[in-house]
C-alpha cells in the first residue's frame, strides 16, 4: 500500500480539477452524457454563501487524482443528521494504493465528529469490485431499498 498521498478539504481553486475528476468517473459510470456542472456551477455549491456540499481532495505529488463529495442529510428514525457520499472516485492509475479507502475512513470520522447516525452512499449494482471493496471494510449494501428521483422535464411537470 503506497501512502504517499495527501488529503485535504478542497478548496475553490481545486473546482477545475474536481470538475474533471467527476467526468472521468461519469466516463466509468458510462453516464458521461448526463454531465452538465462546470466549474462555474460547482463553485458557488461548494464555497458560496450556503453551500450545498462539500469536498475532499486527494493529492499525489501535489496533484489531486480523487475526491470524495459529501453532503449533510437528516434520520428521523434516528433523530440525527448523517452524512451522505454523492461522490467518490480515484483515478485509475492511484487505485489499489489505500486512497480510495483514506477518503472513506476520512469521512467516517467526520461523521462521528459531527455527531452523525450515519455513513451512506449508493452504488451502480454492476460495480461489483466497488461493493466486494465496501463490504469488506464493513458496510451492508441494502438489498430492499431503490432509489426514487424526479429529475429535469419530469421534476418541472410534477410542479406544475
């Protein structure tokens, strides 16, 4: 396991470099069609005045090659925020070298820091090295629960 990587709360300057990060993981996904943010759009979500998330880069020899995306949500069962993983991707190349799992232990423990319940993130069911990876550090894949969204045309139209 290689250690020489560096991580830290991303800063405004890193958008450019997050923003390409999230369309080579889009590229993975093979949802790159869907990719729509730029660095204009990220910057104020992430450092305006109510930002809408947060970020952690990872750095080897000074350049970011992961980044791990996270939000605050909320548990009514639990009565506690938790803390929610929108995004985590490490480039090709820096995979296997303990970073991808540094950003999660790094998350875990802002998690408990902030009081929360829990630790959650989705992932593609074909991912199967990414679910064999997070099972093995400890977490359960829910098997019972989908994902419901309104998004775009239909998001507009149930407004209407």
């Amino acid at each position: 396991m290689n250690t020489n990587h560096a991580l830290r709360p991303a800063t405004p300057a890193d958008v450019p470099a997050i923003v390409g990060l999230i369309t080579e993981l889009a590229v993975f996904e093979k949802l790159e069609h869907l990719v729509v943010v730029t660095p204009e759009s990220l910057l104020p979500q992430l450092f305006g005045p109510r930002p809408a998330a947060e970020a952690v880069v990872g750095e080897v020899g000074g350049q970011v090659v992961a980044f791990a995306l996270f939000f605050h949500n909320f548990s009514t069962f639990l009565g506690k925020p938790g803390l929610y993983l929108e995004d985590l991707y490490v480039q090709p190349a820096h995979r296997g070298t303990g970073l991808g799992k540094a950003l999660l232990s790094h998350l875990a423990t802002l998690a408990v820091e902030r009081g929360c319940g829990r630790f959650e993130w989705s992932v593609l069911d074909w991912n199967q090295r990414a679910i064999d990876f997070y099972e093995k550090m400890g977490a359960t894949v829910m098997p019972d629960w989908r994902i419901c969204r309104l998004a775009g045309d239909r998001l507009q139209a149930f407004v209407r």
